[in-house]
C-alpha cells in the first residue's frame, strides 16, 4: 500500500514537471552573443526558473558543465516598455539580419562569450538535473564580436533599443569592449534605453541623458520630459533589477550606481560584511552612451544629463564621477546628502547592506558605498572641475525633506563649483503653482548650450539685497517655514558659452543678470546683483599658485569700465574674482597675465624652505630646505611671464636637509638674462614662492 502511493506521488510530480519543463532548446551566435531560446507548455508557477549550464563538450550530465546563469520563466515579456508598447515581448536577432520575437510559452538567455570557442548548453529546472536532446544544444562556434544593440520599437517619437549584459563573479574580468555590468546572478539580464527624437536637426545632436525616479522606469521619464526639450536627443535610461523576494516579483533600483557582488534576485538576504559594491550599472550607462555616440549624429561635446528623484541623485553621481563626459547637469528634488535617510531595510539594504557595514566600493580607495553616495563627502574629497550643475528642490518635499538641503546649498556654493541653486514651494513630484515651475533655466533645452570641452564662470557668493543684512535670498535654517518661500543662488545670472576666449595668456566672457525670459520668473526684481566669480574647466588658460592676473569688467555698449583689479591664484590654481556688481545688460570679464608674483610661504610645520643665498647672484645661489617627512617635492624656476624656466628638482624624497644650486642655466642649459625670477617650491599639496634676482655677467 505504502509503496502504490509512493508510486503514485512520483508519477504525479513527473507529469507536473513535463506539463511546463523546458523543451525545444534553439540557439545561435551572432553580433557578439549567443542567443537560447526554449518552450515551455501549460500553466507555468509564478516561481519557476531555469538554469542555464554551459561546457566546452556535449553535456550527457550536469557534471561536465557549469552553471552560468539563471532565469524567471515568464522573462520573455519586456515589461519594462509594455506602458508604452502594449504587451511588448523582447526581440533578439537572428543570424539572417532579422528579429525574432519571445514568444508566450518561451523564455531564453544571453551569454557574452569572452574568447572565440566551441559552447554546448543545456537548460533545466531549477533544481533538475536532468538532461536530454530536448534541452541540450550544441555545438555553437562563438566569436569576439561588438556586441549590437537591438531595436524594440521605433515610431517618428521614439526608437527602444536593448542589450544583454554581461554578469560574473569576477567583476574585472569583463571584455575591453564590454565590462561586466552585472554580477554571476544578473548575467544575461536584458535593458532597454530609449531615444526621443525632438526637431528636425539631423547632424551634431546635443544629447541629454534622461534618470528617472524610483520606482519609475525609462518610459514614464521620456514621456514626462521629452516636451522640455526643443531640438536633439533625449535618451532615457533604466535602473531595474527584477526579483522575487519573500513571494514576491519586486524591482530593485541601484540608484545608478550598483549593487553589491552577492546581491541574488531570487533569494532574499543581506550583503555579509565581505561583499563589495561594484558600480554595474554606471558601467552599462556610460557604455550605452558611448554606443550611442558611434552609432547616432551626436555631439558628443554636447551630452548632459537629467533626472529627478532618485535620477536627480544619479545626475549628481554621474556628473561628479564622470564629469568630463557631461557637459551639464540638471537635478530635480535630489537627495543631496547620501541614502542613510531612506534607512530601508527592505528596498536598500538588500542591495548595498546597512549604512553601519559602509560596504566598500571598486573605486580607487573602496570608499564605502554611503560615502560616495553622500554629496557632502563627494564634496569633501579632491576632485577635478565638475560640470555646470543646477539643483532644484522642494521647501514642501517630505521624500527629499527640505531639512538638509540649506546647510548642503551653503557648502555646494562655498566649493565655488558651479551649481545653480533653486528652491520653492514644490512638493516632490507636485510641481503645480511652484514658483519655478516653468522656468526657462529648468528646462532641457537650456542644458543644450553647454560643452564638456568649454571653460565657463562659476558664480558664487551672490546676493540680490546690498541692504538687508546676510545674503539674500535666504533659503533658511531647514525648516520649511523659515527663510524665504523660493530664490535661486546663482540662477539669475547668465553667460554666453559662445563668447568665452580661453586661451593661454587671457580669458574672457560676457554676462549678465538675467533680463529676457518667456518665464517672468526668471527676471529677478534685482536690478544687480553683486557676486563671486571663479574660472572652471579651463582649457588652455592655466594660471599657476602664486602669480598675480590682472582683470575688468568692461560694459558691451560703451566700452566703459566698470570694475578692475588684480587677483592671485591660489594654491589649487584658482582663479576667484571676488565682489562683481552685474547688471541687467551685458559685460565683458577679461583676467590676464600674469602681471606679477606674490611672495609666499609655506605654512605647514614639516617643510622649511630656509635659506637662498646668495641674492641677488652673478654665478649660481644655493636653495636649503628642510624635510621633516617624506614628501613629493617639486622646486621650479619661473620668469616674470609666469613661463617655466628650470626644474631643478620634481621627485619624492626622504625626511631630511637638501641643498640644490641654480646656476643660472634654464632647462636648454642656456643662461637667461638678467632679471628678476621666481622660485617655487611645491611639497604635496603645499606651496612656496619667493623671488631672486640673478645678474648675469654673461655679455
């Protein structure tokens, strides 16, 4: 009796296996990947997923072959698009030039082959270890090949293209050409991006690069933007991982960053403190991006970004990590200050573990995952000339609480950046009756001016009442009650790209206070406003620490000037000219020089830079100075031109006292003239001037 029963729960289980198992296993390699397909029949359970093995021999058992992936079984359908494109199921090509469409009863599989080689797969349940013709395939030739993207859809609005990734353990271990860009359980995972088409240009397309918010996807961003942007490209991304957690289909978003290296979308758990937190999926946009420019008329000089939300946190991650491939950034009600204050144990920690582990990054130094989503630490660290970046948020934003944003406004304009800073009444995503709400400066067309290969003047310090005491407008303590309603800093003020003269003796632009606008709101009440104004992205005007430039402020009309000075560099190669009164017509700012050189001196106690004698000299002098610690050690001669003359010494050396004698030569060991120099000594991040005057008797 026991043993008819036994028999009978067997057969049971054996017919509701063949009643959805996989069958009709198909493949082919082409466009770089190798492509699977395979049916399944009958009602399939919402937790069923394949396994996808591979191995260099026919597989006759699991055993010689190894497991490379694995997959839900309704992933045919591309649900990621299906709001825009009613019941869309993925597109894969074929090898005759043609696509073919998943169809209802299959699921399939990606791989990204990393040599030329002979592949055999088989694809089971999951669990199953069982193998035959019907599941298994082979042999397959696969080849190195460019991987292609593939169009899902394409109207006069917009054209959906897609592309596989790549997922391993070893996540350095990716293609030249293709990065990993996901982990061992995300491998084969398909994306899309979209291109909205806006104008008729044809050729040199500005490109702007669309984030959406949490919980969003590609298509609600492009249909929600798109209209703020008059001609060229508007390109929306997507940051998904889809799981099944806790019996649940959930979609995880990385905050366009990444997750961590253990992150499995079919087992709920939290990252051990070994995990690293690897940036897959900033690897798959920039790539995207990159595709985009071999394959579309696009600008690349012209590529900025949006996003809003959690987009807007990713257009500040992206334009700070990468920011020479931006040439501007707007951010929408942004969380500035890091992630701990979502502290979701549910839709954050599963992806980049608990704010108390701080899991490491694979960036240089493995910042801590909270580190360097943290806008105030990013901040914080040494960093190149980031893009021009304008932030918009909420004083009614209980997502993005209003209560950070004052203190992080008052440190992003002391950094002397570039940021544009907005706020007013808006709520998160209601913008109605927000006094910006149309703003021309907020719109992505004004991003399409900018070029990531043009300097530009980043304003700071600006206030709009030379009356009222503090800096006005005034944004308040945090407190949605306290401070002015809305303002800008920095948003009233205005430049032409196409009027800046960045070359290797001057540097020049003209700007003004805004006056013309189809939104009244971006017209201040201001007539002037007075402001700080320092020289970013420079690109052939370099001024050195130390040297002193001389600049005005010359008016358009008239050629009348209104403001003049001198301004010293400082020891960072800033150029920061500081209380500019501009009006609402346009003028010129031209620096130039150098005109002179500040003597200087080194204030940290470990370096002491001595004793030069003689000087004044005929022959040669002696520079002594003192080392307390190691220390790269730069020590240069310069003329009155600020022209490099003689490195005398640029190496590191050990902790104690050096002489080093100039003889007068420069570095063609030819005597300079007569006259006076400068010498500049650099330790780390240090620096020290002081000037010499050599009488040569060379005749």
């Amino acid at each position: 009796m026991v043993k008819r029963y036994l028999l009978k729960i067997i057969v049971l289980i054996s017919a509701f296996s063949f009643a959805y198992a996989q069958q009709n296993l198909r493949g082919w390699h082409t466009q770089g990947q190798t492509f699977l397909i395979w049916e399944h029949s009958g009602t399939v359970p919402q937790d069923t997923t394949y396994e996808i093995y591979r191995s260099p021999q026919p597989i006759n058992s699991l055993s010689n072959a190894i497991r490379i992936g694995r997959v839900f079984a309704n992933n045919g359908e591309n649900k990621r698009i299906q709001q825009y494109v009613p019941n869309a199921h993925w597109k894969i090509p074929d090898t005759l030039g043609g696509l073919y469409t998943i169809g209802n009863n299959e699921a399939y599989f990606v791989v990204t082959p990393d040599s030329v080689r002979t592949s055999y797969y088989a694809v089971v349940l999951f669990n199953d270890t069982i193998v035959s013709s019907s599941n298994t395939i082979g042999p397959i030739q696969e080849t190195i090949e460019p991987v292609a993207c593939i169009i899902q859809y394409q109207s006069s609005i917009v054209t959906i293209y897609s592309h596989w990734i790549d997922g391993r353990t070893n996540y350095n271990a990716g293609r030249p050409d293709y990065p990993v860009m996901g982990n061992q359980y995300s491998n084969g995972l398909g994306f899309n991006f979209a291109v909205w088409k806006r104008g008729d240009s044809l050729v040199n397309l500005p490109m702007v690069v669309g984030l959406h918010g949490g919980g969003s996807n590609l298509i609600e961003e492009g249909l929600f933007f798109k209209n703020l942007l008059s001609n060229g490209l508007f390109v929306t991304f997507d940051d998904v991982i889809p799981a099944r957690h806790l019996g649940l289909f959930v979609e995880y978003n990385t905050f366009w960053f990444g997750y961590a290296n253990t992150f499995n979308p079919f087992v709920f758990s939290l990252p051990n403190n070994s995990a690293v937190v690897v940036n897959y999926t900033a690897r798959r946009l920039w790539w995207e991006i990159e595709w985009l420019k071999r394959n579309l008329p696009i600008d690349s000089t012209r590529i900025s970004v949006n996003g809003i939300s959690m987009g807007g946190t990713g257009t500040l991650l992206h334009t700070q990590l990468k920011p020479y491939l931006f040439s501007a950034g707007l951010s929408y009600v942004p969380v500035i200050k890091g992630i701990k204050v979502l502290n979701d144990q549910y839709r954050v920690y599963p992806v980049f573990g608990t704010p108390n582990q701080n899991l490491p990054t694979n960036f240089d130094g493995n910042p801590g995952i909270y580190d360097l989503l943290d806008g105030e630490w990013r901040l914080q660290q040494p960093h190149s000339d980031w893009p021009f970046t304008l932030i918009v948020s909420g004083k009614n934003d209980t997502n993005a609480t209003w209560s950070e944003k004052p203190a992080m406004y008052r440190q992003l304009d002391s950094s002397r950046t570039g940021f544009a800073l907005y706020w007013d009444e808006r709520e998160h995503l209601n913008w109605n009756g927000a006094h910006f709400q149309f703003s021309e400066h907020l719109k992505l067309t004004y991003l399409t001016r900018f070029h990531n290969n043009q300097s530009f003047p980043a304003f700071s310090n600006t206030d709009l009442d030379l009356i009222t005491p503090g800096r006005q407008p005034d944004p308040g303590n945090g407190n949605p009650n306290n401070g002015d309603p809305w303002g800008t800093w920095s948003g009233y003020l205005e430049w032409d790209p196409g009027s800046i003269i960045d070359n290797p003796d001057r540097w020049s632009v003209i700007m003004w206070v805004v006056y013309q606008s189809s939104d009244p709101n971006d017209i201040p009440d201001a007539d002037t406003i007075l402001a700080d104004v320092t020289l970013r992205r420079l690109q052939q005007f370099h001024p050195q620490p130390g040297f002193i430039y001389a600049w005005d402020l010359v008016r358009i009309a008239n050629g009348e000037t209104l403001q003049s000075g001198n301004v010293s560099v400082d020891n960072a190669g800033l150029v920061t000219i500081n209380n500019l009164l501009l009006i609402k017509e346009p003028l010129r700012l031209t620096v130039w020089g150098p005109v002179a050189i500040a003597e200087t001196k080194i204030s940290d106690g470990n370096i002491l830079l001595s004793q030069v004698y003689p000087n004044p000299f005929t022959t040669s002098t002696d520079i002594k100075y003192i080392l307390k610690k190691p220390s790269q050690v730069e020590l240069k001669i310069y003329n009155l031109a600020g022209q490099l003359i003689k490195t005398l010494v640029d190496k590191h050396q050990k902790p104690g006292e050096y002489i080093i004698d100039w003889d007068g030569k420069d570095d063609n060991k030819c005597f300079v003239p007569s006259g006076v120099f400068f010498l500049r000594m650099n330790v780390n991040n240090a620096s020290q001037i002081k000037k010499l005057l050599f009488l040569s008797k060379v005749r």
